[in-house]
C-alpha cells in the first residue's frame, strides 16, 4: 500500500473518530442537563435541516498527522532562543540552508511529514508567508486552525480536537459530581460591559491567553520527553478561549 493511501485512511479514521467522541460527549452532556433523548432527536433534526441552503466561505481540510507536525514546528520556532529576536519574535528563516532553517527545524521537532509539505500547509493556512528574499516569516504565534486573510482555510480535526478537549472537561466534571473521579480545572466567567471596552478586553485575552498557552505548551514539551515508570501514558492539555454570547440591550439589574 502507497504512502498516499495510508495517508488517505489515516486522515479518514482520525476525523470519524474524533467526531463520534464530540458527539457522544455532548450528548451526555445534553442529557445531564435534563434534555431528552426525543428533544435532543428534535434539535439535531433542526440543526441539520436544509443544509443546501447554508452558504459557507470556509474551506474544509483535513490534516490528520500534518497538523501535530504543524503545530508543534510554529511552536518550536518561538521556543528556540536561537531562532526568535530582541522582540522575542520569531525571526524569518532560510527554506533549507543552514542550522537556522525551516528544514532543520523541522527536523529539530521530530516531523513525520517532509519540511516541504509542512511548510505547503502553514502558507495556504497563512501561518507564515515567504518574503521577498526567500526566506520563511512567521505570521502567527502558532498554527492557526483556520484564517479568512487565507481565503478562510480550516482543519476540520483541528477544529474537532479543540470541541473534543473541552468537552471532555465539561463531561469530566459533571460525571465527577456522582464520584466518577475528582473534577478537573475548568473556570470561565462573564459579565455584561459596555461594548466600547471589548477591544480593550480582546487585546487583554489574547495576551495573557497566549502568555498562558506557552508557559503549558513549554512545560508539556519539557516534559513529554520524560519515560513512564509504570509504561502508562496519559495525554494532557489546557486551552483558553474568549467568551463572547452577543449583544443585550440594556445593562443587566444588579442585586
């Protein structure tokens, strides 16, 4: 079997599975809520009814194993102090040429997948852009699942995997209410503020959002290299998101 083949069903089996697990982990959740099995039936009807008659503007992809290989070389780059600047910005690199190359770090990271058709993926994604002189710029602190300057590109595992943590999460604690396990770390909070502050709060969140996201991505990477005494691995993770649940028309009542 040819290497696009194993590819091809790699890609396949990984998107399904993923799908399934959010399925299933949200209808839980729906039932621990107190909804039906016949309203949840409804509402899935809805949800999926007259799907000709949505227009969407995004491209679909799936990338199965690429986006790890992905996501962890825009990772890497901004870890490595010998590849970011005075700014603490990753600094643009050679395709090939050199210990201080996209080739290299890619090969650095570990990639399954050849420098070439990684660096495919990250350009029509828009996560880095090639400049004049040739060299690789990163555009985005990591590898973005999706981005309409890109002509609106999204990794469908991507996007499950994210859905797939979270509820797992949310799914973990309401079953821990019952003893299933001890609840895990999951917060978030909101309240209504005058709309003229959202881009004052959306620059607070994606700042201390990404500070966050990169003290876990480096602790992880630090310590994925450790062996198991027991031979028994667990995968783990932490995300953080903005809240956003629309405009209201007058400031809620106190009290």
């Amino acid at each position: 079997m040819n290497a696009a083949a194993l590819k091809f069903i790699d890609r396949d089996r990984h998107g399904q599975a993923l799908l399934d697990d959010v399925v299933r982990l949200f209808t839980d959740l729906l039932i621990a809520s107190g909804a039906t099995l016949a309203m949840i039936d409804v509402a899935m009807s809805k949800a999926v009814a007259g799907p000709n008659e949505r227009q969407s503007t995004t491209t679909f992809t799936e990338l199965g194993a690429l986006l790890r290989d992905c996501m962890e070389v825009m990772c890497a780059w901004r870890r490595d102090v010998a590849l970011v600047g005075n700014n603490g910005e990753p600094t643009p690199l050679e395709v090939s040429a050199g210990k201080k190359s996209f080739e290299a770090l890619c090969s650095n990271v570990g990639c399954k997948h050849l420098p070439s058709e990684i660096l495919k993926v990250l350009l029509d994604f828009g996560a880095v852009s090639i400049s004049a002189d040739g060299r690789v710029v990163s555009e985005t602190p990591t590898f973005l699942l999706g981005r309409a300057a890109s002509g609106g590109r999204l990794a469908t595992d991507g996007l499950l995997k994210q859905l797939e943590g979270y509820l797992h999460a949310v799914h973990h604690n309401v079953c821990s209410v019952s003893g299933k396990g001890k609840p895990k770390f999951e917060r978030a909070c909101t309240v209504a503020v005058a709309i003229e502050l959202e881009p004052i709060f959306d620059r607070l969140v994606r700042t201390r959002g990404q500070e966050f996201i990169d003290s876990i991505d480096e602790w992880l990477e630090r310590n994925a290299k450790h062996e198991s005494a027991s031979g028994t691995y667990v995968e783990l993770g932490a995300g953080a998101y903005f809240v956003d649940l629309g405009i209201r028309p007058a400031r809620p009542n106190k009290g």
